[in-house]
C-alpha cells in the first residue's frame, strides 16, 4: 500500500471546444458523460492521493465534481484552445495545485472509456520497480506501418520500396501511443524541454481496453469494444 502522501496526482485535462465531435468530453458514453470512466478508473485504482480536472467549462466543472473529482480552478482562455499543448496544461495545473513537491503526477485523458484501474494500478507498479521517470501506454501496430502504401498519379505505391517484399513478421516491432495515461517523475516534467523524458518506459495494452476517441470511427469502435468487453 502506497502511503498517501507519497502518492501521485492525476491530472485529466478536459476543454469544452472540440472541433470533430461536439462536447467530446462530456458526450453520452452508455448512459454517462464521456469524462467519468476516466475519473472512475482513476479513482478505482486507489493509486492516486487526488484526481484533478484541468478544464475551462463551468458545465465539465460541475460534472467532473459529481463523480468525484476535485475542480480547484477554471483553466485561462489561453490556455484553452487547439494550440495549447498537453504539456502546457499539464504544468499549469501543478503550479495551480501547488504539487511541485509531488514525486509523480499521471497525465490521464477524458477520452479513453476503456481505461481499467487495474492496468493504472499495475503500470505505476512497475513504474517505480523499474525506477524510471516516466511510463506511456503503448500498442503494437495492427498493420506494419513500414509496409504503407501511398496514392501517386491515383496508383498505389509503397511507401518504402524496400520493405515490400518483407513478412511484417520479420520487420522491426514497432509501437504508437495509446493516448491513455502517462506517469512522469514531476521534477523531471518541470524542468525538461520537452514532453517526454528520456527513462520513458512503456505499459503495454491491448486493443480491446485502449481505444482513444479522436473521432466518430473511435467512438464507434469504443462501443463495440465496450459492449463485448
């Protein structure tokens, strides 16, 4: 059991805009808004000493709240449009809540309905066993994306000629961000350049408990999922 004053924050950055489907965050998921399975997983996984909604709408504010999540501040109008970066907002809301002093912070998004608290559980284990300073939740390809191909002159061509006569079997494993939950070690976040660390270490998940929704083809796949999971 991790002592509470020793254990991470998380924080779930949820904007009212979203430009591909309208109120994403909040859109009815199976008969909740969107943003509760997240503040739900986060919650179940007694992992976390707070769960924090970073957001700059009064109406995510109070539905974040009634599942029991804390909404300390309003995030600014500058910090609230499809420029801002994850790391902006992520920052903004340490120096808001005053946790600088919190060893890890978890990025997690409101838009992964997925999520299971045992996997949020397990991936800060292994986090802190393997001493890193930062984890990601990472998927292995459904298709080698080396074996692309490309539109030219309205013919399919390989992306990279070379890797065309290759089994995907035999072609380096590849990985992309499940766009799920992130832990990072704060000093680490608050003083680097970039987003990612370089002890960055990967939490592999399946398809079945990773899907982001982006779009309406996400949330449709989510459904599925969700419904035979």
């Amino acid at each position: 059991m991790i002592k509470n004053k020793s254990k991470p924050i998380c924080i779930i950055p949820a904007r009212s805009g979203s430009k591909r489907i309208k109120n994403k965050n909040i859109i009815n998921f199976f008969g909740k808004p969107l943003i509760y399975y997240s503040i739900n997983a986060a919650k179940k996984s007694k992992v976390f000493s707070r769960v924090i909604v970073s957001t700059d709408s009064k109406r995510i504010m109070k539905i974040a709240k009634n599942y029991g999540a804390e909404v300390p501040f309003l995030r600014s109008k500058k910090l609230s449009n499809d420029k801002t970066s994850t790391k902006e907002v992520f920052i903004d809301a340490i120096n808001k809540i005053n946790s600088k002093n919190v060893d890890f912070h978890c990025l997690m998004y409101p838009t992964a309905p997925l999520i299971q608290s045992k996997d949020i559980a397990s991936a800060f284990k292994k986090l802190i066993n393997e001493k890193a300073d930062g984890l990601m939740t990472v998927s292995k390809y459904m298709n080698h994306p080396l074996r692309s191909l490309i539109i030219k002159n309205n013919y399919l061509k390989f992306k990279w000629e070379k890797y065309r006569k290759k089994n995907s079997q035999d072609l380096e494993k590849l990985y992309h961000d499940c766009g799920n939950f992130y832990f990072f070690k704060t000093k680490k976040i608050l003083n680097s350049k970039i987003f990612y660390p370089k002890k960055m270490i990967p939490f592999y998940m399946k398809l079945y408990n990773s899907v982001d929704i982006d779009n309406y083809e996400d949330l449709n796949l989510a459904k599925i999922l969700f419904k035979n999971k």
